[in-house]
C-alpha cells in the first residue's frame, strides 16, 4: 500500500474518531434527538414491517388495474380477517393452555422434589457432596421462584408505566401503514433529486438494494417462523404434547430470532415433555430437529434466498453484542440492521472502486 492510501487510511480513522468526541461532547442535542425518534420508534418500525409483509398484495392488485386507494383498503381488511381469526379460534385455546400450564407448575415442582426424595432413599451410595447440592438446589426452588415473581412484577410495572406511549403507538401503526403504502414509491425520487443524474442512479441502486434486503428478511423470516410453528404444531399433536398451540406458538414466536430463537423455542416444550412422559424428551428433540432441517434446507433458501448471506459466526456475534447493548429489542433487530450496514458499505466500496477505476469522482 502506498503512503498516500496510507495517510488517506489514517485521516479517515482520526476524522471518525473526532466526529464521536464530539457527538460524545455534544450530548444535549442528540438526546432529546434520541428521545423523539424513540417515541415514533413503535409506530414507524410496526408499520414499516406491515409494510413490506403487505406491499406484495398491493402491488399484485395495482398491477390488476385496481386503483391503489382500493388496493390499501383491500389490504387492511386482509389484515383485520387475520386478526379477527386469530382472536375468535387461536386465542382461546391459547389462553387456556396458558392458564393450564400456570395452573400445572406447582405440580411439576411438587414432582421434583418427589423425585429427588426417592433418589436419596434408594441410592444411598451417592456421594454427601452431591446430595447436599441437590438438597440445596430443593430449598432453593421457592427463592428461585419468588425472585422469578418479583422480576415479572417488576417488568409489568414498567410494562405498565409504558402502556400509554405503547396504546399511542399502536394506534398510529394503521395510519402509518396507509401512507407507506400510499406514498412509499415518492421517497427515492426525493432523496435522489438532491443529487447530479449519475450520482441520483447511484443512490437509487442502494436504496433499491436495502430495499432487497429488508424485504427478504421481514418477509423471509416472518414467513419462516410461520412454517415452523405450523411444522411444531403438528409434530406436537401427533405425539400428544400437552399445550401444543402455546408451545407452538411460543416456537413460532421465538424462530423470528435468526439461528438462537429455534433453541430458546424447543425448552419449555422440553420441560412440559418431560413431566409428562421421560419419552417425550426425545421425541420433542426429533420433532425440533426435522422442523429446524425442513426449514433450513427447503424454506429459508426458497424464501429468503441468498439476500443476506451471513456467516453464522457473524449473526451470533451481532446478537450478543446487541443484546447486551440493547437486551431482547438489539437481539430482534441485530441481524436486519446489520444487513443493512453491511450492504451499505458494500455498496460504496464498489463505487470507490469503480470510480477509481474509471477515473472519476466518487459518490462522495
């Protein structure tokens, strides 16, 4: 490498770390910036995902010569027929399994401390250190639930001093939804008329491959997450797990985080499996293995394609990073974000070398 790359390399690092001093030193006027994007935050991000899920419907309907203020109406009764066959068939049953499985704790708890009883009767021959550990861990089951309590008390206490902003937010998904669908095609060309011709294309080949991405992702990974819990709701009936819907939606639920979300999924329905019939521990297994192998090897790749293309390494590195930066709200949007990123950078390293190729000036 030259020196001129060198000392272009070195002038591009002590800019960067000049521009963090002083956002760092200027944090009075990004805070309540953060604020203010914090509180749009909600309706902006559940609008934006309604968005890429339903822009398909609408466009299919345009480009039947249905007129768009239509299209968008057809789409959100699609939308209210979902929920409304969620609330009047799924719903129900969830909830009572829910209530049921609350109701069963006490008496798997009970069963533990049975078990370990009858383990010190009839095995003498184990060592004092490992019956005292497991005596200890007995005594300690109620602290263990009690401080679980007092975390769940204190999470809808906050929950709670939240639910105003939360109320306000989701009632402003719909109306942002309606101008993303009715207006979104008018956001490139005015981004890009703020630029020369050649350099307005540029833009509009990255917002055009961000656009991909996403749409790949929510897309993709929402209907992904919807094939497994179909897949575990079935495999769980057919061997009679008890709260299959919960449990299965608890799976589909957790699989919309990418690579760690299947194994957060399959515990619960491992612990109720076992309570219910030692048995049930392999067969819960099974059934999570052909789920997770139908949807890597058949779902995913035609769903969602080589879009993201990311290393597994990579997406665990990005999730525990932003989970320990932003807990379970960095864990869910760790991946897209960094997707985007990543594309973003891709995308102006391609244009840097190509303009130097070609002689010319960069995008910027």
């Amino acid at each position: 490498m030259s020196h001129k790359r060198w000392f272009q390399v070195l002038m591009f690092f002590i800019l960067l770390f000049l521009l963090i001093l002083l956002i760092s030193q200027t944090s009075f006027i990004f805070t309540p910036l953060l604020q203010l994007i914090g509180a749009v935050a909600l309706p902006i991000i559940g609008a934006g995902i309604l968005y890429y899920l339903t822009k398909p419907v609408m466009n299919f309907l345009v480009k039947r010569k249905v007129p768009k203020i239509l299209s968008i109406v057809i789409v959100f009764l699609l939308i209210i027929s979902v929920i409304a066959l969620f609330v009047l068939f799924i719903w129900p049953i969830a909830r009572d399994q829910a209530n049921r499985l609350i109701d069963s704790i006490p008496g798997m708890i009970k069963m533990v401390e049975d078990f370990i009883s009858y383990w010190q009767q009839n095995y003498s021959s184990i060592p004092d250190q490992v019956i005292s550990a497991i005596n200890d861990f007995a005594q300690d089951i109620p602290a263990y639930l009690e401080n679980a309590t007092s975390n769940i008390f204190g999470f809808l206490g906050a929950f709670i001093g939240q639910l105003v902003s939360i109320v306000l937010g989701v009632i402003l998904i719909p109306f942002f939804l309606f101008f993303m669908l009715k207006d979104g095609h008018k956001l490139v060309p005015f981004i890009t008329q703020l630029f020369s011709e050649k350099k307005a294309k540029n833009i509009q080949s990255l917002l055009s491959k961000i656009d991909k991405v996403l749409t790949s992702f929510i897309q993709g990974q929402l209907l992904v997450s919807l094939a497994v819990g179909i897949l575990l709701l079935i495999g769980y009936l057919i061997i009679g797990l008890q709260y299959s819907v919960i449990l299965a939606l608890f799976g589909m639920l957790m699989n919309v985080i990418p690579f760690l979300g299947p194994y957060i999924a399959v515990i619960p329905a491992l612990l109720v499996g076992a309570f219910q019939d030692p048995m049930n521990l392999l067969w819960v297994a099974i059934i999570m293995l052909v789920a997770q192998q139908i949807e890597s090897t058949l779902i995913s790749p035609n769903v969602m394609g080589q879009v993201l293309n990311l290393h597994p390494l990579t997406v665990i590195t990005t999730i525990l990073a932003a989970g320990s930066i932003a807990g379970f709200i960095g864990i869910l949007f760790a991946v897209p974000i960094y997707a985007v990123f990543r594309t973003i950078a891709i995308h102006f390293y391609q244009t840097y070398v190509k303009s130097k190729k070609e002689k010319q000036d960069a995008l910027i």
